[in-house]
C-alpha cells in the first residue's frame, strides 16, 4: 500500500500533539517501565526535544501506567509488548484510545524471512486501529550479508517496502565510530532518500547517543553532523538511541552502554545538554526541512563517499561558492514555494569557510533563530561553519 508524503505528513500531524511546523523526534529505549515511569521522567524527556519514546514492556500494567505517566507529561509513547503478537486484536483494543499512544512496534531490524509475518501482523493491527503508526525499524548496510539472506542492501529494504504494507521507512544507521566517519553512510542515505521517493514514504533517521561498542562519548558535532546529515537527505523524523542508559541485562552491561541521554536512574548526562541544544536548533529551522523535498545532494572536498555525487559546479545561483575544497554536504531542497541550499560542514574537528556571492536575490537563515536574513548582490561574504554545523539559503521558486 502506497502513501504520499504529503498525506503521510497530515496522518502524522493529527496524532502528535497538533504540532505546527515541529519534527518530530523520538527516544529509542527511552523512559523505562516500572519505578521510572513517571510524569516526572517523561517531562524530563521533554525538556530535551523528544515528545516521542519507544519503550519494552512485559505486561499491560506496565503500557497503562507509562501511557497515563506519559499523558500527563504531554508526550507519547511507541509500545513494544509481547501480547501484541499474541493476541493483536486484544492488545490494540485495550491500548488504542489512550491518549498517549503515538504507536505500536513490530521489530527492529527484521530479517527478510520476518517480512510475511510483519505484513500480516500490520495488517491485522490496522483492523482495529488505522489511527497510530505500526513502527518497525530496519538494518543499516554495514549489516553481515547473512542477516539479509545474502541480499544486497537496496534489495533488502526494496523487498520489505513491496511486501509489508508500511507508512514510513525507519533505519539505523550509527556512522560515527571511534570519532571517524563511516564510509558507507552517505550511500546509506542515498538508497533510503532514493526509495523513500520512489515509493512515496517518508523516511526516519537515527543519530547514536550513547557509549557502546567502537561508539564513543557523544559530542556536539558528532550529534549536529548525524542529525543535520539526517535531515539534508529529506527525513521526516528523527531518533536517537539511546535516551536511557541500559544497564538493566548482561550484555548492555558487557558492552559498557554509558553517557546516553540520561543515566540509568534518569539523571541527565552531559549528552543531555548536547541533544537540547541540537534540537532546539533543529526545530528552529523546522520550517526549512519538515515536508521538504530534497532534490539533490552533492559533496565537495579530496574524497567523495561511495554512492554519492561530487559537486562539479557551482549552484547556479551565485556568482561565487567556494569552501576552499574542504569536505561538505550541500543539499539542493524544496518545500512549498520555498527553495534552500544547504551546506554542512562534514569536518567533526575543523571550521568551515565558506566565501560566496550570490547573483540573484536570496536570503540567509540565522542558524540561532531560525529567521532570514537578507543578502546583497554585491558583497562579498564569508561564513565561517562550525564543525557539523549548516548553513541554509533561501529564495522563492
């Protein structure tokens, strides 16, 4: 079943807290069940950015009493319960009024051999509610072949959008790794912005906030670089993962899982006020990007990613763009009457000097608040990016 876009959008918009020109922003693994699930937690949550949060329960108890927790902190919850693949029609029937509930979750990172069930338990759930989203998270393309049954990656998310009915297209993909960028993310990005069009869903990126494995403590502009990278591409929601420490079984314990969002007993982190800070950037210049098409995306710099394209001219709008062959992203969008370039700094260490002039009317977007700025035709300018910052330009169609 094929959605548009903009329908999708509309879809969205009606069941999260009416909110007007606001991405929205979901914690994976966030406020636990039990003694945690709070109001208290939730707002905590909230005062972040994240209205969103993805949780595993073990029983209905625990759904009731984090959705009314929740309700009361005026945030919503995406519910991961077991009875949900038992008794679809019971457990959608006891949960879907509740004001709090955003959406019911089938998997995360399926295999192929999953995708029959998936459509059909989906399907079944849009029986008894065809209001919430049905959230199922798929694997980045550094997964081991094997997991894919040896398909390719674009197969792999191609096959799951033909065989399961979904309304959104959900990946994570971590590409920051011992504070170095993964080769293969820009393409990443590429296959899921080139489906997401051809199949007319929206899609939801992932930015990693928490120490596991080769991932290091987060920073600014690692979580800017992720985020804005994210959004340059044309995605429609954002996640992180984790907001809450995971401590709570052996292997997050093995794995060293630290510095998410908040501790393991709700505390905030020093992430806490790098993920603030970048969201409340991100909705500032959430009119610039939510119900955006992203039309092109070229780099610049000595080494252009795999699966990606090189920026061999100049936009044709200015008379002078140039960042002295330092790595960047420029993003060619559109939204409504609305056109914007967008350059990110793709350095995680270093300033961008971008030195440009336009030779047509265009504006700036200030970075801090979201508001334009006028350009004059015959000046010079120089703008100097912070690392994994964004510079936008706009001007009418």
């Amino acid at each position: 079943m094929k959605h548009s876009i903009f329908t999708f959008l509309i879809f969205c918009f009606s069941i999260s807290f009416s909110q007007n020109k606001k991405i929205p922003i979901i914690a994976f693994h966030g406020v636990p069940p039990g003694i945690f699930s709070t109001k208290e937690q939730f707002a905590k949550m909230k005062s972040v950015g994240i209205d969103v949060c993805y949780t595993v329960f073990n029983s209905t108890e625990e759904v009731n009493k984090a959705l009314n927790a929740s309700y009361a902190a005026n945030t919503k919850l995406i519910i991961n319960i077991k009875t949900l693949q038992i008794d679809i029609k019971n457990a959608v029937n006891q949960f879907k009024n509740h004001p709090a509930l955003y959406g019911y979750a089938l998997a995360d990172e399926p295999g192929p051999n999953q995708f029959a069930d998936l459509r059909n338990d989906l399907l079944e759930i849009r029986r008894f509610d065809d209001k919430h989203v049905v959230y199922i998270n798929l694997h980045p393309n550094y997964v081991p072949q094997e997991l894919i049954n040896g398909l390719s990656y674009e197969t792999y998310v191609k096959n799951f959008i033909t065989e399961v009915p979904v309304q959104f297209i959900s990946f994570d993909h971590y590409p920051i790794v011992k504070n170095k960028v993964r080769d293969n993310w820009y393409e990443n990005l590429e296959i899921i912005r080139r489906l997401s069009y051809q199949y007319n869903l929206p899609f939801w990126a992932f930015a990693c906030s928490t120490i596991h494995y080769n991932y290091l403590q987060p920073t600014l502009q690692a979580m800017k670089l992720q985020q804005f990278g994210n959004l340059l591409y044309g995605a429609q929601v954002l996640q992180y993962f984790t907001y809450w420490t995971l401590t709570y079984e052996d292997n997050w314990i093995k794995e060293k899982y630290s510095y998410s969002i908040v501790d393991d007993k709700g505390n905030p982190t020093p992430t806490f006020s790098i993920v603030k800070n970048v969201n409340d950037q991100i909705q500032k210049l959430a009119w610039v990007f939510l119900g955006s098409k992203t039309n092109h995306v070229y780099h610049i710099g000595n080494q252009i990613p795999t699966g990606s394209f090189e920026l061999k001219s100049i936009p044709q709008e200015f008379q002078k763009f140039s960042t002295h062959n330092k790595a960047a992203v420029v993003s060619l969008m559109s939204n409504n009457q609305s056109k914007f370039i967008i350059v990110q700094n793709k350095s995680l260490t270093e300033i961008l000097n971008l030195d440009y002039q336009i030779k047509k009317k265009m504006d700036r977007v200030n970075n801090k608040t979201g508001k334009t700025e006028n350009l004059l035709l015959s000046k010079k300018y120089t703008s100097n990016i912070l690392p994994g910052d964004i510079l936008i330009f706009t001007y009418n169609k």
